[in-house]
C-alpha cells in the first residue's frame, strides 16, 4: 500500500504515490550530478596518475597483498575529487530556491563532508603515514561529527516520516519521535558503526576491481531507496557515489593497473556508511540500508574470528578474507571480485524488497541475507578451483 500525500521539500519518504519514482527536476538533479560525477571519475587519472608516479606512492606486496609487483596506488584521489565535485554540485542546485529542483540540501552536506574528510584521512596515510592511535581518534572524531550532523538535521515533520497525518502504511522508523535518551545511544552507535565500517572497507580492498563494483552496487542500491522514497537528496547521493568508483574501474582493471589506495578506500568507506545512517535516520527501512555492506560485514567478521580463535592477533597482516581464499584457489582477481559483488547485490535487492512488503516480512529477509552471508563465507571450501 502506498501513503497517499507528497512534498519534493522533506528529508524522510515521500507519502505519496509519486514516492515510487522521483519528481521529474528530483530525478534530474541526481542524474546532472551522476554524469558530472563519471565523467570527472574516467578523465582526472589523467592528471593524477603522473603526480602520483612523481610523488612515487607506489603499493609494493606485502603479507596481505595479493598482487606480484608494484602498484601505482593512490589514485583514489581522482575520485575523492570527482565526487566531490559532483556532491557540491547536487547541494548547489537542491539549495536553489524558486525553482522546481529545490529540495533537501543540508542531509547531503553533511554525506558530502564526512565523506571527504574520510578521503583525506586516506590521503595523508597515503603521503606520509599516520600512527594508529592518532587514526582511530581521527576516524572517532569524522564519525562523530557526522552522526551529529545527521541528527540534528534529520526530518522532523510527522508526515515525512509517516506519523499521525500519513494516509497510509509506511515501512520506516519514526527517528523524529524518539525519546533524546535513545537519540543519544543511536548517535553512539553510529559513531562505532560509521568509523568500523571504514575499516571494514579498507580491510576488503585487496584485489582489483572490488571496491570500484562495491561502490557501484552500495551507489545503486541507495539510488534506488531515494526513487522508491521520494527522496531526490538519496538519489544523488547513491549516484555520485556510483559514478565516482565505476570511473574508477577502466584503470583499476587495465593492463597497467593502479590502485585506489587508501584516499579511495576510506572515501568508500566514509561514503557508503554516513550515507546509509542518512537514511536510515531519514525513514528508509533499516534492511535497505544495510543490504551492501552485509557481506563485507560477513566476510571481515568470520575472518577476525576464526583467527582469534587460533590464538593469532587480529591485527596482523594477513590473506585470510573470504575474497582473498577465492582468488587463491585459482580464480582471476575479477572472477573473485565479481563473486563477492554478486553477494553483495543479492543482499542490496534482498533489503530492497523491504519497501514492498509489511514489516513481519523482514524477518525473513534478514534471514535470507544471513543466508547468503553463510553461502558466501563457505565458498572457498564449497566450490574449489582445479588447479
């Protein structure tokens, strides 16, 4: 059942039946923003490239690498730079007044600024290495800011997020009504979850075009919540997220190769969390946001269990991730890659579906990405590769 009332000028869905797809100028501000976006992504390693071979930020292997030979690494920068941006652009024209495609623009500041300043983390690791004391405060603190942000400009109109005068059934939370007590344990969570999910991306960038399909999957899947929502502020996000790592993929993928370094993978990182408690604070039902990042969940979970477990320090370099195994069996770095980001699609349509069915079906749905975690974690012993 779709809600039945709808403003272009709110953070949390849309209540009406245009909530299904986005307003003709919401739909033209994320794709204006999605082409920007690309088209920077495909072009600026063009000008990177040479500064990062002068500056000499090369990836040599090491006990985690599952490369052979030195990598240019770093040109996550171009997509730091793209992304950007493409995300100033999209707050510039939501910020318009008098005219159709103005809309919610404070949301994506700050999506837009805790993203680059994780990207600029990334980039001073990158440069000149940072101690990790002095990272994980820094990470806490990029955290932190953001779940404020996110907070304190999340909706606070009842019928955006589907309260007394919603003529209908509305699969979100109501964040907005909450009690301060539990806003303030829901911002401490975020925190943790925002600063470990970068983590988490960063652990799971180690083979070529992994994080570029990620990136697209997680893009897509918030672009499809923010047109399912009527939410044009999501599209754009989830878009220029999209356009920013598939950019990306022709040079990560070529025969030369090159590697986003760490500016790229805590841009994703960044990125990909702060937008999913954006909308998660914003009504979107929780398994819709969560969907991309289940099985990078998965995969870094099972693996610094099983390896505690052994008795050896969790922090060691390693090649024990699920996609890592895959590979070592014999399979390409795409075949691989490609493995995990059809577990991750799966996953993202699973959450997806949430908006279709009433909320005594979502346990199923998270039983069933659960499922797919479990499929996923046992591939390498499951489906050996001849050698």
């Amino acid at each position: 059942m779709i809600p039945q009332s709808c403003s272009v000028d709110h953070v949390g869905p849309c209540n009406d039946a245009v909530g299904l797809q986005l307003l003709d100028w919401g739909t033209a501000v994320p794709m204006t923003a999605f082409l920007v976006t690309l088209l920077l992504s495909l072009v600026l390693p063009f000008a990177v490239r040479p500064l990062l071979v002068r500056l000499g930020i090369m990836d040599v292997p090491n006990e985690r690498s599952s490369h052979e030979r030195p990598v240019l690494r770093g040109l996550g920068l171009a997509v730091l730079i793209a992304m950007t941006a493409g995300g100033i652009l999209a707050v510039a024209l939501f910020a318009m007044r008098g005219w159709p495609g103005h809309s919610v623009w404070d949301v994506p500041v700050v999506v837009l600024g805790a993203s680059l300043l994780a990207g600029l983390l990334g980039l001073a690791e990158d440069l000149h290495g940072i101690s990790v004391p002095l990272r994980s405060l820094l990470l806490l603190l990029i955290a932190a800011g953001s779940a404020t942000g996110l907070l304190l400009t999340a909706p606070t109109s009842e019928l955006a997020f589907g309260g007394s005068e919603a003529a209908g059934w509305y699969p979100g939370l109501a964040f907005a009504q909450l009690p301060a007590w539990v806003l303030v344990l829901l911002g401490i969570y975020a925190v943790f979850f925002i600063s470990s999910y970068i983590n988490v991306a960063n652990f799971m960038d180690g083979l070529n075009g992994i994080s570029g399909f990620h990136g697209v999957i997680a893009g897509l899947t918030f672009a499809a919540a923010g047109g399912l929502s009527g939410m044009p502020w999501l599209a754009a996000a989830g878009l220029i997220l999209a356009a920013g790592f598939g950019g990306f993929l022709p040079w990560n993928l070529s025969k030369r190769g090159a590697f986003l370094g760490d500016v790229g993978s805590y841009l994703r990182g960044g990125a990909v969390a702060v937008t999913r408690f954006a909308a998660l604070v914003s009504g979107v039902p929780i398994l819709a946001t969560i969907g991309p990042m289940v099985i990078y969940f998965g995969d870094v979970g099972v693996t610094l269990f099983k390896r505690v477990r052994a008795g050896h320090k969790w922090d060691e370099p390693h090649k024990e991730h699920v996609y890592q195994l895959l590979q070592q069996e014999g399979r390409s770095h795409v075949a691989a890659s490609g493995i995990n980001a059809a577990f991750t699609a799966a996953a993202s349509i699973l959450g997806l579906v949430s908006f279709f069915v009433p909320p005594i079906w979502w346990l199923a749905l998270l039983v069933g990405g659960l499922g797919l975690v479990v499929v996923y974690v046992r591939l390498p012993k499951a489906r050996p590769v001849a050698e």
